[in-house]
C-alpha cells in the first residue's frame, strides 16, 4: 500500500479550505443554470422558475459604473427590495446610489396591473388594457392630483382633474372649489379655443367670444341669484372710444338688417342704423327722435276708468304758473310747469318730480274740452243775444214807422 506523507495531506487540507471561503474572481465566461446570492441561501434551494435569487434580511442589487474616462456617465445604481429599519415599508425601489435618492418605488400593496407598459406604447395605471397613451382605471373618479409644495417658497395649492359619471371637473383641493367641469352629453364643439377666440357652440370662432346657438333656445343667459336684493351690473361694455351694440338680423344673408346702439364720446346713447342714429338720449337725459313718438293709450290695456271735471281741471291749470327755464348745466330754454305744482294740483304721475308727457296731455286736452264747451256756451249766448237785438230792431223799426204816418 503506498502511503502519502502527511505533510502533504495537510497541505492539501489548508488550501481546500481557504479556497472555499475565499473571494474568487473568474476571468472568463461563467454560465449558471440558477444562482443562489446572499448570507441565507443554501444548497438546497428551490429555484422553481427562478434563475436568480438574492436571499438574506436585506436584499439589495448594486451596480456599480467604474468609468473614470472622458464624459462617460458613472452613476451607480441600486435595486433595493423592503425597507432596512424596524417597521419599514414592504417596497421596490429604483435608486441613484451616488444622490442616494429614489426614482420610482412600488408598495408591496399596490394593485394589480398598477403599472402596465402595452407593446404598443400605451401606459396603463390599474389597467392591462390601456386603449390611449395614458390610460387610468378606477371604479370611483379617476383622478389626477397638481400639488404644488412649498419647498421653494412658493405657496402650496392643490389641483385635482376627476372623471365620473356625473362631469369630468377641474377641483381647485385648496379651496374646495370646482370652477370648471364638463357633463356628459355635452355637444360637440360646446368650448373651442382658436387663434381669434373662444367659440361656444362653434369650431370657427371669428372673435374673441362667439357664441352660436342651432336650436330653438338662448344663446346667451346672464343670472345673478344673490338672495341680497340689490341693483348690480350683469354686463359691461368698455371701449376706448365710442362703444356699440350692434343688433342683427340674419334671415336673408343677402340683406342683412342691422341696428346699432352706440354710447359715444359726448355722452349720449344714440339708437338707428350704422351712420344714421334715430334716437338720442344725451347726457342730460334729452331724448331727440327722428320720428314720432307714440305713447300706448290701448283701452284693453287699461283700467280703472273714471270720468273727470274739464272745468274743475281748466280751473286748477289756471292756477298753475308757467315759467320760462333752464336745466341746470344747460343753455336751452324751456316753457312749462313745475312738476311739484302739476302733481299738487291733479295729484297725477308716479312722482312730484316728473310730468308724465300721458297726465299733461290728458290735462290739457280735458281743459280744451272744457274750453269748446264755455266757447260753445258762449256762442249760444251770443246768438240768442243777437236774435234778440234782432226782434228789437224789428220794433224798433215798426215803431219808428208808425210815428212816421201823419
């Protein structure tokens, strides 16, 4: 039997063991049908469909760029599985080793398909069926959250766009406002926005603000329901110049009739056609129109019907002093009563500071009636008077006969 020398056989002991403990570089190519990394992997490991694993309390995958050369990229990289300290999250992170900060991290609880990525491109979150370039899938609102922090100094304001059944609305979270939402059923082309304007109702808006209706409805509505009552402006118009409302009438494109209402430079509301204004009403509240003025004086809008006294009438109108006057600020002189003694008189109108044009007219032509009858009483009178100096001068003239006879 040959016999090794122990020395030899120790030898080959030390080094054995050394070698199995030992880092070991391999400077060539190394295929492995599965790999077991870290301090708990085994010899018996289940690999089941796995390749790869990394066992052990903390799982990390380093990847660590040694390029010192030119301007070759060198950040190193980290796949980091679960939270190190006590009561970490359950989590997977993607993380710049070299900032030492995370770029994307899954939660162990997020659910199913919460990131999918189609081969045609599209990103699904909560979908594997993503139909659009962003597709997100909920059961409740789907939301998408702006939240602006203050870590520059700026203040902090939260934005949510939501979509359900009831609207797709923009929710100011801050203030807890919805400025602006969409319902379902909406028209096409409900809101456009082009280089000229905003179209409502219209993809070719011409103005900054065009609104087209097609159906039997308004257009345009403007409503204030503050339950304070109160007087408050619902619409203003402001030009640099002359502002105008121009008012058309569309039915025959050919002939198009158009109004205009303009407030111009002098103050003055002027009302008619482009270039020829058929009313004006300036400053002072004057109103010149080019035609007649008709005043309503229908019986079937009337009520309340009661005779008057022309005479009673003529009688307080002669009472009443007519002046010569001015409006305050104006040079055009005038005739007429005061207002305060017209409405003591008749107690007509709604005011003693106003004369409405229907109560002067009205006084005036009962006081006329009541004149015709005095001047028609006056004439009887006459002629009765004039056909009795007519029977006088009759007998006076046989009277004057008969002394005449010898």
């Amino acid at each position: 039997m040959k016999t090794v020398p122990f020395l030899v056989v120790l030898c080959l002991f030390v080094f054995t063991s050394r070698s199995t403990h030992a880092d070991q570089q391999i400077a060539d190519n190394l295929s492995v049908q599965g790999l077991a990394v870290g301090f708990d992997a085994t010899t018996n490991e289940n690999y089941d469909f796995r390749s790869l694993i990394i066992k052990e309390n903390n799982t990390r995958l380093f990847f660590n760029d040694t390029s010192n050369s030119g301007s070759f990229p060198t950040v190193n990289w980290l796949l980091e599985a679960n939270d190190s300290n006590n009561g970490g999250r359950n989590q997977f992170s993607i993380i710049n080793d070299d900032a030492q900060r995370a770029l994307l991290t899954l939660e162990a609880g997020a659910p199913t398909n919460a990131i999918y990525l189609t081969d045609g491109g599209n990103l699904g979150l909560k979908t594997n069926a993503a139909q659009k370039d962003l597709h997100i899938a909920s059961s409740d609102s789907p939301t998408i959250r702006f939240d602006q922090n203050d870590s520059d100094g700026l203040p902090e304001q939260v934005w949510d766009i939501a979509g359900n059944e009831s609207a797709i609305l923009f929710r100011d979270d801050t203030n807890g406002t919805i400025p602006f939402r969409i319902t379902p059923g909406s028209p096409s082309d409900a809101v456009v926005l082009t280089p000229l304007g905003m179209g409502l109702g219209f993809n070719g808006a011409e103005h900054k603000l065009h609104v087209r209706e097609t159906g039997n409805a308004e257009a345009a509505v403007i409503e204030n329901t503050n339950t304070v009552v109160g007087g408050r402006t619902l619409l203003e118009l402001t030009n640099n110049g002359p502002a105008t409302l121009v008012l058309k009438n569309g039915t025959d494109a050919a002939t198009v009739t158009e109004f205009e209402i303009t407030a111009d430079g002098a103050g003055s509301l002027l009302i008619g056609t482009p270039g020829n204004p058929l009313v004006t009403i300036d400053g002072s509240g004057n109103l010149t129109a080019s035609g007649t003025v008709n005043g309503s004086s229908d019986r079937n809008r009337k009520e309340g019907f009661a005779g008057v006294d022309g005479s009673q009438l003529l009688e307080k109108l002669s009472t009443i002093p007519v002046q010569q006057w001015s409006y305050k600020g104006e040079e055009t002189v005038h005739i007429g009563p005061m207002a305060q003694d017209f409405h003591k008189a008749f107690e007509l109108g709604s005011s003693n500071r106003v004369i409405s044009m229907a109560d002067a007219d009205g006084v005036a032509l009962a006081s006329i009636q009541a004149l015709h009858a005095k001047a028609k009483a006056k004439e009887k009178e006459i002629a009765d008077l004039r056909e009795a100096n007519r029977k006088l001068e009759e007998r006076l003239s046989k009277l004057e006969k008969l002394l005449e006879q010898p």
